[in-house]
C-alpha cells in the first residue's frame, strides 16, 4: 500500500475517457410541455402545494401534490388540483386558479437544463430564501429579485425517456448499478459486531464471502481505532465478541477480485479512525494496490467516468470511500486520499440513511443526506462533465427481517417513483438490510437495462 501506485491513466487516456461519457445535454430550450417535478437549484427539494401555499418539500413522488403538468400557455397546473396553477400573491408563491394572471410565468432556460420562472414584465422570480443555521424544511417559496441558484429550477419529468444501454463493458461506471450490503459486517457469521443484545437484529444473514459470491458489490462498513487497528463494529468496540479487523474483509474482497477480474466492488466506510491507522490497516492486505482504483489521478472530474471494460483491463476494480471529513483530515495533516481511499463527499450524491424505525409506516422521501448536515450538497448535484455516483439507501434504523423483506421488495418501485426523479440520476447503489430477502437483486437487474435521462 504505500508503493507507488499504478495509475489507470497510463491505460486509459483521457481522450479515451471523453470520447465514453455520456454527452452532456445540449444548450436548453423552453422545456417540453408534460408533468414535471419543480426542484431547487440549490436545495434539489420539491415544490409543492400545501394547502395553497406553495413551499419546498423533500421529494415523494405522487404522495405530496409536487407533480405539475407545464401547459401549452406556460401555466404550471398542480395534477392533484385540476384548475389550479402555481402562482403568487405578493411575494409569496400560491397555488391560484390556472386563468388568473397571478400565474403566469415566463420560463428561461439558463445554461443546459435549468429554468428561471419570472413573473412577465417583471425583474421578479421564483426563489428560495437563503438556507438559515438549523433550517427544517419545509419552508415556502418566494418571488423575488433572487439570482443565482436561489431562482433556478430545474424541471425534471415525471416519465422521463430512457434509452438502453450499451453492453457492459461500454457502460461506465455512472451507468451501472450495484447491490450494496448496508452493514455488511454485521452478519453474525464472521465475527460479533456488538455487544451481545445488539447482534440479535444483524443487518445481514451471511458473510462477506456469501455476499460476493450472491452478487453484492457494495460494502458498507463501520470502523472504529482500537489498540489493535481499524475494527468493524457499531457504535463501540466495547464487550465484542469474536472482533474483526478491517483488514480481514478487505482482504477477503481483493481475494474475490483477482479471482474475478471482470468484478467491481465499492467499500464505503463509515471511518471513526485516525488516517495514520486507517493507513496502517489498509498496509497489510496483499494485492490490494494491484486492484484500488484512484478517480483522482484519472481525470474523472473533468471527462467523466471510465468504462467498465476500462476498469477492468487495467485491473482497478475497488473503489474505497470515506465520509471522514477532509477539513478535519488537513488540519491533523494527512489527507486520506494519499493513500487510495477517496471523500465521499466528492464523488457521490446519498439521501438520508433511514427510511423510518424498524417496523410501522415508512418514508419513502428521498433527499439529500448531506444538504442539511452543512455541506449543501443536493442529491441533484451534477458538474460541467462529471455526475457523481448515487448512493440510495433504503433501509430502516433497525433490521428486522419481516420489514426488511417487505422494503426490498418495493426498491424498484421507489428507485423509479421517487429516488431517480429526485436525483435527476440512476442510482448506482441500492443499499438494503437483509439482501437475502425481498430479491433486490431483481431491482439492480432492473436498473441495469436502461440509461436515465
């Protein structure tokens, strides 16, 4: 690990990169009349109506009156309230009725696939207000003299048109979909993973050996810094029984992988350790230099991901992910990403962890796990050249088989319904409790026949 290592790009060549990415859409014109979801810019939250005011929600497909069908005459007509339009009485966004002069707009395009809403004669857009310290959403909308993101929306279609997809080794990275293992540690068949109470309810029923050979290619694990190293637990290493180190899984996955040299897996870590013992533990697992995948060095950022055929002819087929916080990182001085394992933050868009406790009603709302933590990132975050992957998750705050048999069972119907249309991207990787239950694999297979937009 603390070789040299060897860069993909002496394999694929950035003109070889930018010649696979998924074009970017061309320069916008006025968007085509259809039902729509209206997102912030900045927020990448709904609006919707609620109950005449038109404030910002988190996403939820059909269930929230945030569905509105953009007419003929540029009137933006709520589908649950036929008749009634987005509009505005004084500086407020309102639902008011669709002939009324209060809601018209003229919609803009600004830049690819982004609209302002202004009223006509006017300087006076729509707009979110600026996000307060401690915001709870929802919050209502305002017409304004914004700029910037605060005005810009995009319209994201309800059915969008998808196109399928090349084969798999022309796919890029951005294109496919991956079975992920939410806790894949916490199995109870390679090790205890907390005190003895908590292992009844494990996230997952096999171990990491079954997991890959069922088709699992994302691993979600917790590490937390003992005197013996990086040791997968939750919340605390304290009373666990049959301990296992980091080391141990990852090894298990190169193994895999130089067995499998068409695979790819991704590792996300949820990192409670020092950099200098994450990097210690990262040391001791062979080959795994051979396999670790550096976006970094590969111009990702500006020419978008390679292919899978790419990846796997240059035999970088692991991705690792920390959600440390870089800052914190730069002011100890050591970066986690000089030695392979890369920010999260970075590269990829989440929406928040829980769908509700482990059993009773659920929500399927899917929004930004980071954008309310202080970070602002949208799950709708996408740069000039580059969308970061999208990591869904979809699961509960506990593990109990029955409910998580039942949700793996409606992945796909929520990957569609809501997590799709709110990220304005695939995801890239369904994340679930008991992957042995419900088939969620046929939700990935699903996933895995088209390319969206």
């Amino acid at each position: 690990m603390r070789t040299p290592h060897a860069l993909l790009a002496t394999t694929v060549t950035a003109a070889a990169l930018a010649a696979t990415v998924v074009a970017p859409a061309p320069a916008a014109a006025a968007p085509s009349p259809g039902v729509h979801y209206l997102q912030s810019a900045t927020t990448g939250l709904n609006a919707a109506d609620a109950s005449g005011a038109v404030e910002q929600h988190r996403p939820r497909g059909d269930e929230d009156h945030q569905r509105w069908n953009l007419r003929a005459d540029g009137t933006l007509e709520n589908t649950d309230s036929p008749g009634t339009c987005l509009g505005r009485a004084g500086d407020q966004a309102r639902t008011v009725a669709c002939a009324s002069p209060e809601a018209r707009w003229e919609i803009a395009p600004v830049g690819a696939d982004r609209f302002t809403l202004t009223v006509p004669g006017s300087d006076r857009r729509l707009t979110v207000a600026p996000k307060p310290s401690g915001a709870v959403h929802p919050a209502p909308l305002a017409v304004g003299t914004g700029t910037g993101d605060l005005a810009t929306w995009y319209l994201t279609p309800v059915d969008p048109v998808t196109r399928p997809l090349p084969p798999r080794d022309r796919r890029t990275l951005d294109q496919v979909t991956f079975l992920t293992a939410h806790n894949a540690y916490a199995n109870g068949v390679d090790g205890g993973f907390a005190p003895p109470f908590i292992d009844l309810f494990p996230n997952q029923d096999r171990g990491i050996e079954r997991q890959l050979a069922d088709g699992v290619r994302g691993f979600m694990l917790d590490i937390h810094q003992t005197p013996d190293g990086a040791i997968l637990c939750h919340n605390s290493c304290t009373l666990v029984s049959r301990p296992v180190a980091l080391w141990v899984d990852l090894q298990r996955i190169v193994d895999f992988l130089r067995a499998h040299p068409d695979q790819f897996v991704t590792v996300f870590l949820e990192d409670y350790v020092d950099p200098g013992v994450l990097r210690a533990e990262l040391a001791r697992v062979q080959g795994l230099s051979d396999v670790l995948y550096r976006p970094d060095r590969t111009g990702v950022r500006e020419n978008g991901w390679p292919t899978m055929g790419q990846l796997a002819a240059a035999g970088h087929r692991l991705l690792i992910f920390t959600d440390h916080s870089r800052a914190a990182d730069r002011a100890a001085g050591t970066t986690r990403d000089t030695f392979g394992v890369m920010y999260q933050r970075e590269w990829t868009v989440e929406n928040h962890w829980s769908m509700g406790p482990g059993v009773g009603a659920s929500d399927w709302s899917c929004y930004s796990r980071w954008y309310d933590a202080g970070t602002d990132i949208p799950l709708t975050r996408t740069e000039p050249g580059f969308r970061p992957l999208f990591v869904m998750n979809h699961f509960r705050d506990s593990a109990i088989a029955s409910t998580a048999g039942t949700d793996n069972s409606k992945l796909a119907d929520r990957a569609r319904r809501f997590c799709q249309p709110a990220a304005r991207k695939k995801p890239n990787y369904l994340a679930v409790d008991r992957y042995d239950l419900g088939d969620p694999a046929a939700a990935v297979t699903a996933l895995n026949t088209y390319a969206y937009p």
